[in-house]
C-alpha cells in the first residue's frame, strides 16, 4: 500500500487532484466510477483514497463505497469530498468512518494538510497494529536455564552470517520465535519477514502463493517470495511443502530467480531462508516425500529447539511474561503468580510446550478468579485437597504398606524436584531442606539417576539396563 486512489466523476477534478499528489511525490490512482474504485481496490488496497459523495452513472455512491471500504480495509483512511456539501452529508461521512470531510471548490493547501496528517495517523495506527499481533510472537527470547542459553548462544552465532537455518522442535516450543530472533538481530532486521505456512495452505495454490501470478485480467500479483525480497522468508513446517514445489524453491535457492504462473519475466530476489520442521527429516527423505537436495540447502546450520519439558527453569518467567503481555495487549489482570502455583507449573506436563502454556495464562486471566494471585487449585488438572485440607490418594499409593508408600512418594517427589530445577542438586537440596550430601545418598537408595539432554540434566529410575552415570 503505497499509493492513493482518487475516486471522482468529474475527470477535470481528478486529474488535477492526481497532478497536485504527483508534485509532491505521491503515486496515485484514478477511478470514474464505483465500478472502476472496486475494481483498483480489489486489485491492491491503496494507502489512502480521495473520495467524491456523489458519482454519476454508478451502481454506488460514496457512502456505500465508504461502508465497503472500512468493512473490508479498516486501515484505509478515506476523505470525503463533495461539492453538494452540508454538516447532514459531513456528520453521515465521518460516522462511516471518514478520515475528514472537503467541501468542494477546496483549498489545495488545506487538502494536502488534510492527506499528510492521514497518511501519517494511517502509518502510526498500521505499526501499532504490527506490534500488538507480534507482541506473542515476537523475536524476544526470554530464559535462564542450560537448554535456554545454548539455544541464545547457538542463536547469536548465525545472526552474523546469512547462512540458511533448520530449526527442529516440538509444536510450539517456539521455532517462529527463534527466527525472529535471528531476523531481528541480523543486518536484514529493517527489511521484511514473511513466513509461509507450509501446512495451511492448499497444495493446488502453493505456487501462486509463492511465486504470485501474472494474467491479463487481474495484472501482478506479488508472490510470498517478491513479498519477502531483500528480508527472510520463513518456511514453517518445511516437510508439509508438496513435493513438486519442492524441486522449484530448490531451483529459487540456486538461481535466486523466479517466474510467476501465467508470466515470463524473470523475477529476481534477495533471501535469506530460515526453515522449521517438528518431523524427522531424514524419515521423511527416506520416505520420497522430501527431497534430498532441497534437505542439503536448507540444513546449512541445523538448530534443535528444546522443549519446554527440557528448560522448566524457564515456566515461571515465561508464565509471567504472557501475564503482562495480556493485560497490556488485552487488558486481561495483571495479576501475580503465587510460589505454589510457580512450583506447580513446573512439574505439570507440557505437550503443548510455549504455546500450550500461553495458552493456559490466557484462559486463567479470562476466567480466573478476580485480580489476586493465581493460585495451584487454578491450574488445569491439578490434583485438589479436601476441604479439610487432606490430600487425596492416588490409587497405587492408597493400596502399598507404609514403607512402600513412602518410599514411592519419596522416589517421585525428587524426581519431580530435580527436574523442576533442572538437574541442579544444590538448588534440589535447598528448597527440599536437605543437606546436599544427604541428598545425594538418599537418590542413590531410591535408585534415581540423571542423564544429559538439551544442555540439562534429568532424573529418571535407575533399572538393570541404565548405564547412566549416578546423581
């Protein structure tokens, strides 16, 4: 959106109109009719139109094409101008949603004024609504534990470079994240970042949305990739693409060229391509339904994502983050995270990992209970006490002797500890109260053990075929 649309009956006033906007820079539009308007707008929203109330010979008048526009391009500023004008017609456009009303015969200063200030509330209000619908997506890595600063650092390295980047990790652990990241903090941070949804959109469109389209009847259509030139282009979940488009972006990856369907101009452009998979690639290789060179151009630096399961260290900053991030997008409450429900959020399971526990932040804001602390018993599917504050049984606890009891509470108790804090015994011993020697025997009577992973360590049981080096 770059330009603006004049939609006037008078051809004089047009085009004297479009000869002052081009005087002062501005690439404009015309249109005789609400014909000829629908159409220029259909075929790519301007960034401001000029709009007479009255057209002669058309199916609608300003208002009706008013109410079309700001139903279907709300951030479009539109100014009225008329020369029947009167303060019913000024009321009834602005109502609509006008920008600002203009009698005609106008004052050419007083209407550039009038453009400027919309063209630059129509630039603010546009970045504004960016910066909302990317605050939950943006390219803010937040963190401290092992898995987390491994991934920062890996991170760091390659926004220096313009290598090609894999990012490999469960739904939701925040792949799309880490690419911003790397866009954000790169020399390509000013240009743009489009990401192209390998798994939602149709096989049969896959190459229009990519590469665009030329035809007579709708003229050029700009491809994802034209879309993405001199930025990224980031291709989520990679291994969803079709595979006969895959041998074309392979082809866009060596020559840095393209041809839109229906075209013969060659279209060149300047990419980075970052690329993100929750599949085994090489199964998928091994399958035929991935190609293998494509695979070799895009694995470049290949970068594993942790799971939430594997930085637990991390839920409670981040549950906090999306608190703030709701009530300052949203308005939801701003409301503290108690230490018990901290502590419960870490043990709990997190298949859905990042996005699954933004998820739970924002439905207990929405459905919560008033603006104090969130507590435990708010959390989905945690086990509740009675009302006399007793803790029900599960049904293998409620069945063992005593000593056997215990000692599974016990073994599960660390365990949930350990990999609470990450693998750390100090930090384990210290919140348990316990000293850390003391912990140490007593992991190794239950037979819990921890192994690498991610950068981490976790706790699991010891069994006759465990080789893992003891806690």
């Amino acid at each position: 959106m770059s330009d603006i649309l004049i939609v006037d009956d008078e051809k004089d006033i047009r085009e004297l109109i479009a000869d002052i906007l081009k005087d002062e820079g501005f690439a404009t539009r015309l249109a005789g009719n609400s014909d000829e308007c629908m159409e220029q707008i259909n075929a790519e929203a301007p960034a401001l139109m000029v709009l007479d109330i009255w057209l002669k010979d058309s199916r609608m008048d300003g208002i009706d094409i008013l109410k079309s526009v700001k139903r279907d391009n709300p951030d479009i500023p539109v100014i009225i101008i008329s020369g029947h004008g009167n303060i019913e017609i000024a009321v009834a456009a602005i109502k609509q949603g006008a920008y600002d009303f203009i009698e005609k015969p106008f004052n050419i200063d007083q209407l550039m004024v009038v453009i400027s200030r919309a063209m630059e509330t129509a630039r603010l209000r546009r970045e504004n609504s960016t910066l909302r619908r990317r605050d939950l997506h943006s390219g803010e890595m937040l963190g401290q534990s092992a898995a987390f600063r491994r991934l920062k650092d890996q991170l760091e390295k390659v926004t220096k470079s313009n290598g090609r980047v894999m990012l490999a990790g469960e739904p939701g652990s925040g792949k799309e994240t880490a690419a911003r990241y790397i866009h954000g903090n790169s020399s390509r941070a000013s240009a743009p970042f489009i990401t192209v949804n390998s798994a939602s959109i149709a096989p049969d469109r896959m190459e229009e949305v990519l590469f665009g389209r030329d035809s007579p009847e709708r003229g050029t259509e700009k491809g994802l990739l034209e879309q993405a030139h001199g930025g990224v282009i980031y291709f989520d979940e990679v291994a969803e693409m079709p595979t006969g488009t895959q041998s074309k972006i392979l082809r866009v990856l060596t020559e840095q060229q393209f041809t839109r369907v229906g075209g013969v101009d060659k279209v060149r452009v300047d990419l980075r391509v970052i690329s993100s998979t929750t599949r085994d690639l090489a199964a998928e290789i091994a399958a035929g339904r991935f190609r293998q060179e494509l695979y070799d151009r895009l694995n470049v630096v290949p970068i594993a994502v942790p799971a939430l399961a594997d930085r637990r260290e991390d839920v409670p900053l981040l549950a906090r983050h999306f608190i703030e991030v709701f009530n300052r997008t949203q308005g939801l409450p701003l409301r503290e995270l108690s230490d018990e429900a901290a502590a419960a959020m870490q043990t709990m399971e997190w298949p859905g990992n990042i996005r699954q526990l933004r998820n739970v932040i924002e439905r207990l804001l929405i459905l919560g209970e008033g603006t104090g602390p969130i507590e435990a018993r708010e959390l989905p599917g945690n086990a509740q006490p009675g009302d006399d504050d007793r803790i029900v049984l599960g049904g293998q606890l409620a069945t063992l002797p005593l000593r056997e009891a215990r000692e599974l509470f016990e073994r599960e108790y660390l365990l949930t500890q350990i990999n609470r804090f990450g693998g750390n015994i100090s930090r384990t011993a210290n919140f348990v109260g316990m000293e850390r020697s003391a912990l140490h025997r007593k992991l190794k009577s239950l037979g819990v053990v921890t192994s690498s992973k991610s950068g981490g360590r976790i706790a699991h049981i010891e069994d006759e075929e465990d080789e893992d080096e003891e806690v």
